[in-house]
C-alpha cells in the first residue's frame, strides 16, 4: 500500500513537471522572448510640475565582450541613473551589445539585454533605443532585437514601419500637465555600414527622410504649429564633420574623425526644411563628445557608456549625456555626467578652423586619419578582437555569410 501510495506522489509529480514544461513550451512558441511580468506602466512622456523634462542618454554600452566588462557597464549605468534621480526616460543610441562578441547560442542577445536594462527597471525608469551598427551581428535581427525589447513594461521602444529601411524609426510626443504637446522625440535607425552601397557607414536613408518629413507635416497640421523636436540616432550626419572644422564647439574629437554616413542623404536638410528639430544627438565615435550649433540644429555626441569595444579614451570617465528639456519658453541644458556621479566643470572650447581638419567621414573612399591610418578605430577594434577569439571569428563569418544569402 505504501508503496503505491509512493509511485502515486511521484506520478502526480512528474505530471506536474511536464505540464509546465509544456506550458513553458508552448509559451515559447507564442512569444518566443521573456521579460518581466507586464504591470501598468505610464507610458505618456510628461513634463513635470516645474515644466522640465530630463532625458539620460547612454551610448555605445557595448554588453557581451565579458562578463567583467558587463560588470563595469552596468556600474556605469547605475552610478549615473544614482545621480539623475529626477529623470523621465533613458535613450539608448546605439551599439547597445557587441554582436560579434555572439558565441553562437540562442538566447545570448536575450541575456545580454536582461542585464543592459536591469539598472532602469532597478530605478523604475522607461527606456527608448534606436538600432546601432553592432546590435544585429548576433542571434537577432533588427526587428527581433526591438520585439525583445517590447516584451519589457518600462520600454517605449517601437517598431517602425516596415516599408522603408531600419526598424527603430519611430517618435514619441512630451506633454505638459493639460496634455497638450510640447516637444516631440524623433527615433532613427541608421543602418550599418555601405549607405547605398557606398563604402563606409550606415545613415538614413532617402526612403526614412521622407517618412520624417511625412510624419513631421501630419504633426503640424495636427497641432497647428511647429513643435520643437530633438533627434537620436548612432551614427553622426556629415555635418559634425563640417560643425567641427568651422564652428566653435564644446568638448573633444580624439577618435580616428567622424565616422558619418559613407552618403549625405540630406537628413540635416530635412531638418531645416521641416523646421521641427532643433537638436539632434549620437554615439558611434567613443572618443568623441563634442557638441555645437550649426546653423541653428544642435548636433551633440553623448558620452561612452559602457566598457566594452574601444575607448573612451585615458583620463575620461564613463558616463551619459543628459538633457534637461524646459517647455515655455522651450530650452534645452545640456551636460556629461559620470559613473561616479559627478559632472563635467567646463568642457574644451574647440574654436573654428582657418582650414578643415576633416573632410571625408571615416572608412569612406580617400579617408586618411591623423596616424596615416585609413581605417577607423571601430573597425580596427572589431577586427582585432576577433582575431584574437578564432572561434567567435569563425561564428561571426558563418552567420554572415547565411545573412548575405538570405537577403
């Protein structure tokens, strides 16, 4: 009697397991990704009661090199979200993991992003991120990357439409207390690298400027206005390059240039065009984080985020770009600030050039930088990096060899 009352408990048991592993499974199935369990979450943006809004910028965070560099990372993050206590929602420009780090095992770009966003649920503070060069070299695609990201309550990420290039083309509208739009968050995906098939690095495409210019004349006749806009993307318009050569900016270029689009598809013209966006910030370039005004736009980096890939460079500390947003009169105050907390004191004057320092973005035909050297740091640090992992080498070739055949 015992004895069947024995196999009766473990029968009951093992049914038990199956059921949810079958639970599990056909959960999987369904939503292929897991976050947290959704709990409401206010997803409109809103100025506070003092009419501000502030915005943390972490770029290039670079997860998945190791697991100390991780470590690091996520301390930088910490220590910054620490320090900006009154913030209203964390931008990610890009280059959020190291997709060459892949090791060749599914769910490794899940586990890499649990970990990247684990700081902002931690401080219970929404996130927005647009697509880099280096996210989508893993085991997820673009499109996968931004599902992932929608399975997390505290993420405004969206799809963006999916009859031009890129998946994270999207914008996202501030508020003030009587819900009346004051500024608005524009989102772009600029690609990889070879715009148009030209050598060199990603940007937008025609095919997105003309769905910015699409959304941002539907938003004025919405309106009845034009409502100042700021822009997020990861690789810089041409303009920096000529911004740095011939006006007077804060902060440094110690990186191999800028590494803009490899094509000036006329982004910045739409800007101007539109008369919407009168700032516009990056990453991409982990030695640069200067910021100016050219002819009207705003055009900042952020500051090197994360410990993986190259940089910042000696004597810099990690950190964000942080964006204080006033709505009447409308404004924005803009500073670095660090892992350990503190702020930038006065950041270098660069004044304008009598002649151009640069004149080709980086990796682009006839591009020489300062060392004589014609490739850039990224490239060169990706390289090297898995040169000295053959394995991760030989995963990242075959992966890429199966895209190309795919698309």
């Amino acid at each position: 009697m015992a004895s069947l009352k024995y196999i009766y408990t473990i029968y009951i048991i093992l049914s038990f397991i199956i059921s949810i592993c079958l639970s599990v499974s056909i959960e999987h199935k369904q939503t292929k990704f897991f976050g947290p369990t959704p709990t409401p979450v206010n997803r409109n943006l809103q100025f506070n009661s003092e009419g501000k809004f502030k915005i943390v910028q972490f770029t290039d965070l670079h997860y998945g090199e190791s697991d100390k560099q991780d470590a690091s990372s996520y301390n930088s993050q910490t220590g910054v979200l620490n320090a900006e206590t009154d913030a209203g929602l964390v931008v990610m420009t890009g280059d959020s993991v190291s997709g060459y780090a892949w090791n060749g095992t599914e769910g490794w770009f899940a586990q890499k992003w649990l970990h990247l966003v684990s700081p902002m649920i931690q401080h219970n503070i929404r996130w927005a991120f647009t697509c880099g060069n280096h996210d989508d070299e893993g085991d997820l695609d673009r499109t996968q990357i931004v599902e992932l990201d929608n399975t997390f309550n505290l993420s405004l990420t969206q799809q963006g439409p999916s009859d031009i290039q890129g998946a994270t083309n999207y914008y996202l509208p501030i508020t003030d207390s009587n819900g009346d739009v004051q500024t608005i968050l524009y989102f772009f995906d600029s690609g990889d690298d070879n715009c148009q098939g030209v050598v060199g690095w990603g940007c937008v495409y025609p095919d997105q400027v003309e769905w910015y210019r699409t959304v941002s004349t539907s938003l004025r006749e919405k309106y009845g206005r034009v409502v100042p806009a700021i822009a997020f993307m990861h690789i810089p318009i041409p303009e920096y390059m000529d911004m740095w050569n011939f006006y007077t900016v804060n902060g440094s270029l110690y990186d191999t240039g800028v590494c803009c689009f490899s094509v000036n598809t006329g982004l910045f013209a739409a800007f101007k065009e539109m008369g919407d966006v009168v700032s516009m910030h990056c990453g991409h370039d982990h030695d640069n984080d200067f910021i100016g005004n050219y002819n009207g736009v705003q055009l900042g980096y952020g500051r090197k985020s994360g410990y993986g890939g190259y940089g910042p460079p000696a004597g810099w500390k990690h950190g964000a770009r942080v964006l204080e947003i006033t709505a009447n009169p409308f404004s924005i105050n803009t500073y670095l600030r660090f892992e350990d907390g503190t702020t930038e004191i006065i950041p270098a004057v660069h004044p304008p050039q009598v002649k151009e320092q640069y004149n080709t973005c980086c990796d682009t035909y006839g591009f020489v930088n300062i060392t004589g050297n014609n490739y850039s740091n990224c490239k060169t640090y990706e390289e090297n990096f898995l040169a000295n992992n053959p394995k991760l080498y030989e995963i990242n070739l075959n992966h890429h060899k199966k895209l190309k055949n795919k698309y």
